[in-house]
C-alpha cells in the first residue's frame, strides 16, 4: 500500500522541538485515543466528536500474520507520528481550537460505510470537515499532510483589509486566486462567491475586500472578482458581473489549468493526472540556483506571451521540493538535474523526449523555447514517435542481417554446386579413365591372342614341312 512508507515514515518525526509561549517546548504524545476503527455501528458517533476527521481509506487487509503486523505498524504510526505532529502544531497554537481525528476504514469489510461518505479511491486520505469532504492527492509525508490540515481549516475566503494583507496577496504567485469586492459580508452577492469558494477550498486561493482603498488598489468594481492564473501579473475579469455560485463554478472549472503551473508536495498527484492528450510538458528547475532562475524566468515569459493558448500547459517542478524523487527522475528520464531541463513526458508509460541544451552556460531564448514548444503541440516532437525511430532502426537492423543470412545462404549454395559439378566432372573422368584402360587392356589381349594364333599355326606348319620331308627320304 502506497501510504506504507508515510506511516513509518511518521515514526521519525518524533520529539521535533517546537516553540511556543514559554520557550522551547518538546510536545510528547499525550496518550489520547485519536485513531478509530470505523464500521457501521460507531462511524457516525466517532466523527461527531472530532472538528476534523481525517479517514484512511485503505486496503482490505489480509490474514497473514505479515499482513496483519503491517497494518499494525502503520495504525501505531497514524497513533503516534502523526498525532505527534497534531501536537507539535497545537503548541504553536495552529491547531489549537480545532480537535481532529484519525479513522480507518477497510476497503473489503467497510464497504457499504465508504459508499454512505462518499469515498471512491482506496489507499487514499479524505479529510472531513464541517459538511465538506476533501479528497488529499499530496505527498506521502506527515509534514505535508499536516500542512495541508492548516489550510483546510481556515475561512475559505480571506479577506483584505489594509496595505500589508493586500502586499501579502501579491505574493503569492504560485497558485491560482481570485479576488473580489463586495459591499459587505452581508452582501447576497458576497455569500454566492464564499459559497463558490466552499467547492474548490483549499486547492484555490479565494479573497474578498469591503474597502473601497483596496479595491482601487486592485482596480476592481463592486461586485467584480478578477481571476488570476499562477506567476500572471495581469488577472482575467470574470464576465457578468454580478455572478451566481454556478456561474462563479463553471468559469473557474474552465479555466482551472493554468498556463505554467507549480507541481508542489500538496498536489503532486492532482496535478500529474491532469495531463493535456496524456502528456505533460515537465520543466525542471531549481528557483535557488542562479541558472534554475534564469530557466525559470524564461519560462515565465514564454507562459505570459501564450496565456491565451488553451493546448498550451507546462508544469514546473523545483527538484528541491522532491529530493527523494530526484534518483528517480534521472533515471527514468534520462536526464541530469542539476542542470535546468524542459521536455514532453508521457503520462502512461514515462516515454520522454528533452529540448537540447547546446551549452550549459547559455540559456534557450524565449524565441527558442517558444519555437520548440510550437513543435510539441503541432507533434512534430512526440515522444511516442521518437521511441517509433528507435523501433525503425531496430527494424533496420533486423532486415540487414537477414539479408546478411539469405546472401551467406547464396553463397553456400553456390559452392554446394560448383563442388557438386567438380565431383561429377572427377567422376566423368574417372569412369572415361576406366573405360580407356578397359579398351587398352581388351585391344592386349587380342594382340596378344592373334600373336598366339600366329604363333601355333607357324609350328603346325613347320611340323608338317618336316612329315613331308621324311617320306621323300623314305
């Protein structure tokens, strides 16, 4: 289970100092029960107890005794670590009005009370506050996690009422937000946009001012609210004024994926499964480095001139927030991140392909990287066609070699039948020797046959010449 390594995790966060009105404090866990097994007999009456309920919707788990030690460990460090960290918070007094709780909840035997609240995604971390059900797609760490509670918990519109809460405002620069002016917190159209605010807290910044100082500051009408994307200077003004909670919804549901966005340790999970066509334009870069600042300065740029290109998203990741995860992405990507990095990574299967980065010294230009990314959205750079080349050129290979094989094949066919004509022309020969001394040795024996012939009649001739001679004697 994902939240595995979080629960441990947790245990080591124990006894971390914190510092509260007397001095330096070390919160210890005060043996208070937060953490419940919930079913269908006590779910409702636990989280009337609690301000907050944060639900671990987990896993069935099995009846292996490593299975059951397992989730052991992870329910003490959701007993001790976690809490631990409730606690250090309280001393700060971050939490000290709020009373929150730990309930969790088995995907096999609990199945019929997950459905009742709403729960969809096992292994996953739902927080319940008041009437509203928030689902938490962040890093898997205690610190995260607890930070996460501190916005949960706040007023989801904070108001502006002076000069420094307005400068603190435009500080913020790397989530969207929106403001708003109003008459009052009486105001009917005041209460559709804190109603419009419920939906989306605490993923989405709301603001509201009722001074008109302010809202001149702001350059903003009443009943206005400007919408403004991550690192824009310039916001959108939302049309139709004054605006309904529906119509405040829809406009902020449609423009909800910003041109340049920050991926942070809250909503590293919301963000990477927001992908455009299931792929992700990544650029990595360090803010605190000199070369990662001017990267990220050029980006920027690139993001303010094609605000209004909705293809058009690029996900800024600073390695330092994700130190453990920088292994990883080397690896995985092919790349060295110590250097600022930009490319098209694909969602499913983590196929990448990177803008080259001729020399290390020198930046892209805007004109450069505003010419590369026109490329990645006319798919002229894919990283799926980039891994088809490679497959080609496997192909390539392939097919050489076979023709390597059919013309060795050749070959030795060919010498098969030149050796096979050589044999048969040796054997031709053979056999036209053969028949040679055959004829020689038969010609031999004639001769020598007719020279015996000869030979006998001669004798027969002179045994008669000799008869006849010796009857004339007589």
């Amino acid at each position: 289970m994902k939240w595995n390594l979080v629960f441990l995790g947790l245990l080591l966060t124990f006894g971390q100092l914190s510092w509260g009105q007397k001095g330096m404090d070390f919160p210890e866990y005060d043996g208070k029960d937060r953490v419940h097994d919930l079913n269908a007999k006590n779910y409702k009456s636990v989280m009337k107890k609690y301000d907050v309920m944060v639900v671990y919707y987990h896993e069935h788990v099995g009846s292996s005794k490593v299975a059951q030690k397992q989730f052991q460990i992870e329910e003490l460090a959701l007993e001790v670590g976690f809490t631990q960290k409730l606690l250090a918070a309280q001393v700060l007094e971050d939490l000290d009005d709020e009373d929150i709780g730990i309930g969790l909840l088995d995907e096999k035997t609990d199945k019929a009370v997950a459905k009742k609240l709403g729960l969809v995604e096992a292994d996953s971390i739902y927080i319940f506050i008041e009437d509203e059900v928030i689902e938490y797609d962040g890093e898997l760490a205690a610190d995260t996690l607890v930070e996460f509670l501190y916005d949960v918990i706040e007023d989801p519109v904070e108001i502006i009422d002076n000069a420094l809460e307005l400068k603190g405002f435009h500080n913020i620069e790397e989530d969207i937000k929106l403001v708003g002016f109003f008459k009052s917190q009486k105001s009917e159209h005041y209460h559709e946009y804190e109603d419009a605010a419920e939906e989306f807290h605490p993923h989405i910044k709301f603001f509201a001012t009722f001074s008109p100082k302010v809202a001149k500051s702001l350059d903003l009408k009443l009943n206005e609210v400007d919408f403004y994307e991550p690192f824009m200077d310039e916001p959108v003004v939302i049309p139709g004024k004054p605006y309904s909670e529906k119509e405040l919804v829809e406009f902020i549901e449609d423009n909800d994926r910003p041109t340049l966005r920050k991926m942070q340790p809250h909503n590293m999970y919301e963000i990477w499964e927001d992908a455009l066509d299931g792929e992700h334009i990544i650029a990595f870069a360090e803010e605190g480095d000199p070369d990662g600042f001017e990267f990220l300065e050029i980006v920027k740029e690139v993001a303010k001139d094609n605000t209004d290109n909705p293809n058009l998203s690029i996900v800024w990741i600073d390695p330092d927030d994700f130190p453990l995860l920088v292994p990883y992405w080397e690896k995985t990507f092919d790349i060295d991140l110590s250097s600022p990095q930009i490319g098209v990574v694909e969602v499913d299967d983590a196929e990448s392909i990177w803008f080259d980065m001729d020399d290390d010294d020198d930046m892209p230009t805007v004109d450069e990287l505003e010419d590369w990314l026109e490329d990645v959205l006319e798919n002229k750079i894919d990283p799926d066609e980039d891994d088809d080349d490679d497959d080609d050129d496997d192909d390539d290979d392939d097919d050489d070699d076979d023709d390597d094989d059919d013309d060795d094949d050749d070959d030795d066919d060919d010498d098969d039948d030149d050796d096979d004509d050589d044999d048969d022309d040796d054997d031709d020969d053979d056999d036209d020797d053969d028949d040679d001394d055959d004829d020689d040795d038969d010609d031999d024996d004639d001769d020598d046959d007719d020279d015996d012939d000869d030979d006998d009649d001669d004798d027969d001739d002179d045994d008669d010449d000799d008869d006849d001679d010796d009857d004339d004697d007589d």
